[in-house]
C-alpha cells in the first residue's frame, strides 16, 4: 500500500472509531426543542454531558422486570436482566441492548481517558463505561437515571 493511501485509510479508521466526524442521528431536535423536551436537569445530562449527583436515582433501587429507554428518545437500551447493585451510586449494567450505543473517549478529567456512552438513536449522553464490571462481560455500564426512562414489564 502507498503511504498516502495508509495515511488516508488510517484516519477515516479513526473517525470511524472515534467518532470524530459528527454523526447523523435520526432523532435530532435544536436545543430549545430539546430542552422543552426534556427540562433542564435530563437537558443537563441527555445533551450537555453532566453527571446526577450520586445515589439521586429512584432507579438504583428498581428491580422490577422491564427495559430502560432513553428518554430522549425512547430508544430500548438496557434489560432489567443485565441490571446489577454496583454500589457506584447510579443505575449499573453489566451489557447493554445491540447497537443502542456509541463511545466516545472523554478527557474531561485530567489524566484519565473514559469511555463515554451516547445512544445511538438521538446521541443523548447516558453516561459512562467502565472495565471493573462483573462477569460475563466486564463492564459496568454507569448510567445517570435521569437519561433513562423504565417501562416495566417485558424484559427486552
Ligand atoms: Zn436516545
């Protein structure tokens, strides 16, 4: 291969990896419309990439069957099936539902690159992945309640 083709083909791996070029997602809203959608503390997290405080989530104590969405856009994410009681102080998952997310590399804390988690439906901030989860996966999906909404009943 010639270096300019490897170079070429090298960053469109990296955006495609990275999520560098802004993606198209179906559900989009200006943010006035978001916001009217969604209030300002889910606004606050959904699209300005903030965190609920810790153990602030009515879901952290959800057991209940069902699946969670996003609220922005009622997307299935997660199974009450792959829910676990991480002790984190926010709603843990050990999987989440095919295709309902993307990464992206998050350096806001110095030092440390996380994995953040959008959805993949309306690119609604959901909150982050970690590699300290349990078995069979190893992760622990850390989620803000506030992006979710549970729809009990039928466990996607
Ligand atoms: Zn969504």
């Amino acid at each position: 291969m010639k270096r300019t083709h490897f170079i070429i083909s090298a960053a469109a791996a990296l955006i495609a990896t990275t999520g560098f070029a802004p993606k198209r997602y179906a559900v989009t809203h200006s943010d006035a419309e978001w916001r009217r959608i969604l209030g300002p503390d889910r606004f606050a997290i959904l699209r300005e990439n903030g965190t609920e405080p810790a153990n602030s989530s009515p879901l952290i104590g959800e057991h209940r069957q069902g699946t969670y969405s996003c609220y922005g856009c009622n997307q299935a994410l997660f199974s009450s099936r792959v829910k676990y009681d991480s002790g984190d102080g926010w709603p843990s998952f050990w999987t989440v539902l095919p295709h309902a997310v993307d990464y992206q590399s998050d350096h806001e804390l110095i030092g440390e690159v996380r994995t953040e988690v959008h959805c993949s439906r309306c690119g609604g901030h959901l909150g982050h992945r970690f590699d300290d989860g349990p078995r069979p996966t190893g992760w622990r999906y850390c989620i803000d309640g506030l992006s979710l909404r549970f729809v009990p009943g039928h466990a996607a």
